[in-house]
C-alpha cells in the first residue's frame, strides 16, 4: 500500500516511490552568488570542464540578456555568457555563469542521485574560483516542475487523481451552462517553512496555455505543478552544506507533491509493486 500524505507538509520524509511513466517534465537546482568574473575566464572555464567532463563531455556556450525592473522601468542588464556542459543524451546540464550554477535534468530518477551530482558540481565551481573558494551565495533553490496530459489532463480524470484541496479550483466548471466553459485555472501558494520558502503552483491549461517562465508550453490540454523550494539572503558557501539544504528543500517538494496526488495516481503509476 502506498503512504497516505494528508498535509502538504509534515515533521517526517515521506518515501520516494518511482513512477512510470514519470509526469517530471525537469528538476533544476540553481544557487547565485555576488559576481566572479574570473570564472568565465578561459582558464577558469578550463578546469571547471575538466572537473565535470566524465558526466559531462560537450560544452556549449549561450548569451542571454535579462530584464532588471526598475522604478523608471525595465532596463536591459548586461549580456552574460553561460557556459553549458551536457551528457550526450542531453538530459543532464550542468550551466556556469559568473554569478550562479545550475544542475538540470529532464531525466530524474532519485533524490540521491541528484544531490550527489549537484554536490560534485558545487566543489568544481569553489576549486575553480579564483583566488580562492566562492565565499557566500544569495539564493539557493530547487525546482520540480511536472505535467499531465492527454486522458490524465481530462477534467474528470483530474478530479480521480489529485487531491480535493489541489482539485477544487476546478470544481467551478461544473457548475457552467452548455455555452459556458472554463479555458484555464490557475493557482499559485507560497509558504515559509522554516529557512525554505515554498512557491507552489498549479494549472489546468488548454492548448498553448503557460504556466511560468522556465515551462514550456504544449499543444494539447494539458495540467502542471510546479514546485520551487529556495533559501534566500547571504550564507556562507560551503558545497556539501549547500547540497544538505538543497535536499531539504527537494524533500518538502516532493512531500508537496504527493498530497497533491491521489493514492490511485501513485499506485497507478508506481514503478514497483506495493
């Protein structure tokens, strides 16, 4: 028997049980820290490479433009360069810019095994940073962003596989004449739970509906939870510390996660046998 979770957050590590197929579209870890332009020197980005080519062997690089608000507007931030080193699958990345890390992957499979990566990933950056270790960071955070679609995106499938406080948004739609219909719920929660805060959201969306920045859209109905644990304000940076506080932060998304979905959803799509 799968284990009943009744509140979105709890005192105990709820188990992780693997799914098939698994509704992760991707799992993004990310910290930022005050600016080091040395690591985008050459020799910088030499030994970083060098220090995650065995999981990571082909490097790319992307320039991006970010939009600062500002109270006489947006304003257009300097281009920053980021490097990009990637499997060959390209289902794992890690990203390295002069101001943040990032882990991604579109091909999660445990807790363990991320945080292991995300921990190899944080000691290249400090050995690489020069003329010594990354002192403090600014944010810290992890992300989980899952989608249905297809049948399971379906109104009346939805109400069979989450839970009814994550459902009842959409209870709306039942109430509708014939000539009435509801194109997209969304919702949006945020909580502080301890040093972590929590953004939650949820959407049932049609056809080319958005939920965030970071998700992209699909061309069929489709329903998406995305759920971002993150410490904010200046920490020391110490790369297993920062790791230990990222896993608590996966452990509050994925309990989230599983008081989102029904009993039904796990054992339907459980992986191994209960």
């Amino acid at each position: 028997m799968t284990e009943s979770v009744k509140r979105p957050f709890g005192d105990s590590d709820v188990e992780e049980i693997p799914l098939e197929p698994a509704p992760l579209v991707a799992v993004i870890a990310q910290i930022r820290f005050p600016r080091i332009l040395s690591l985008t020197s050459e020799k910088s980005v030499e030994a970083f490479q060098e220090a995650v080519r065995v999981d990571y062997p082909i490097m790319r690089t992307e320039q991006f433009q970010a939009i600062v608000m500002a109270p006489a507007g947006p304003i257009v931030a300097e281009p920053t360069t980021m490097f990009q080193f990637t499997n060959v699958k390209s289902d794992w990345q890690v990203a390295l810019s002069q101001d943040s890390l990032s882990l991604e992957s579109t091909r999660y499979t445990n807790r363990d095994e991320f945080i292991d990566r995300l921990t190899r990933a944080f000691v290249a950056l400090n050995e690489v940073a020069t003329p010594g270790p990354v002192a403090v960071y600014d944010r810290l955070g992890i992300r989980y962003i899952n989608r249905l679609t297809g049948a399971d995106a379906e109104r009346s499938r939805l109400k069979k596989l989450l839970s009814d406080e994550v459902y009842g948004p959409l209870t709306v739609a039942e109430g509708l004449d014939d000539d009435q219909h509801l194109v997209a719920s969304i919702t949006q929660q945020q909580y502080k739970l301890g040093e972590h805060t929590l953004m939650a959201r949820w959407a049932s969306l049609p056809p080319g509906g958005e939920l965030a920045p970071g998700i992209d859209s699909v061309d069929v109905d489709s329903w998406v939870l995305d759920v971002d644990a993150f410490v904010e304000g200046q920490a020391p940076f110490e790369p297993h510390a920062a790791s230990e506080i990222a896993r608590h932060g996966a452990r509050l998304a994925y309990h989230l996660f599983r008081w989102a979905m029904t009993d039904k959803f796990i054992s339907e799509r459980s992986a191994v046998a209960l």
